[in-house]
C-alpha cells in the first residue's frame, strides 16, 4: 500500500476515487512511564518511553488505515493526516488518529 501526505503521487495518476479511510488509536498513560519520564524532565534528556508509546500509536492508526483503504480495493492512501490529542482525566490517555483518501492509481 502506497501512503503519503501529498494530494498527488508524481507520475501515478488516480484512477479513482475511493472515500476517506481513517485509522485510530488511543494509549493509556503508564504509571512507571509518568515517572521516569517526569525524572528525565527534572535531568533533561528525552522520554524514550513516551517516544516508543506514541510511534508504536502512530504506526498501529497508520495500519488501520491502510486496512481500511484495501477493504475498498484502493491501492494507496494520499493526502494523509496525522493528528495527536489528549484525553481523559489529567490527560492520562493519548488519541492518534490517521485519516486519508483512500484511492486506485493508474
């Protein structure tokens, strides 16, 4: 499956429109992460467990759309969106949410 954030793919003209797919995700918030990563925001230095969590998300949003666009017979996704919220009380939980045009190219 052929994804990109572009409108257009150079050379690979859409056949056909297929609708918009989306892909979501939402993470809880780890106690033991919460820690070492308010320690690190103390020392400086980045949070390796937050950074692993939220790609692990985006790659789990970006495969349910891709899912969702080869249910359609699309053979790519342009035009892609990657957005990022928190959620819940105290902001405990992350949302990662992908959505796309799922297409055929000719």
């Amino acid at each position: 499956m052929l994804m990109t954030t572009t409108s257009t793919i150079e050379g690979q003209p859409v056949r056909e429109y297929l609708g918009v797919v989306t892909g979501e995700v939402i993470v809880g918030a780890n106690i033991f992460k919460d820690l070492f990563a308010g320690i690190r925001d103390i020392v400086g230095g980045r949070s390796g467990a937050y950074e692993n969590s939220l790609r692990d998300a985006r790659q789990t949003a970006l495969a349910e759309l891709a899912d969702e666009a080869r249910n359609l017979g699309a053979n790519a996704v342009i035009g892609i969106d990657l957005d990022y919220e928190v959620l819940g009380k105290e902001g405990s939980m992350l949302m990662v949410t992908a959505s796309g045009t799922a297409v055929k190219l000719g």
